[in-house]
C-alpha cells in the first residue's frame, strides 16, 4: 500500500514539474492583458470642457 502512494506523489510530482512552465506563461499572458488594457483605458484623457461646449 506504501508503493502505491508513492508512486502516485511521484507521478503528481513529474505533472507539476511538466505543467509549470504552462502555468507561468498563462499567468504572464494574463498580467500582459491587463497590463495592456490599463494602459489603452489611460491613454485617452476625457476632452476639455471647451471642445464639449464647442460640440454642442
């Protein structure tokens, strides 16, 4: 019985190691995203007041 558990650690263990690296690039995909999106939202400053009444 104490075989079994440890092969099944050492078979999690081995998926961790394998699925890490995907899950750094998804989180630094994510933080790239939001990044991008924070910056887009701050680009564009809310027009004057002259140029709304102007419109208007």
């Amino acid at each position: 019985m104490q075989e079994k558990k440890e092969k099944f650690s050492q078979e999690i263990s081995a998926a961790e190691l394998q699925l890490r690296p995907l899950v750094v690039i998804v989180v630094a995909a994510k933080l790239a995203v939001t990044a991008l999106l924070l910056t887009t939202v701050q680009l564009f400053p809310p027009a004057p007041p002259q140029q709304i009444v102007a419109l208007r």
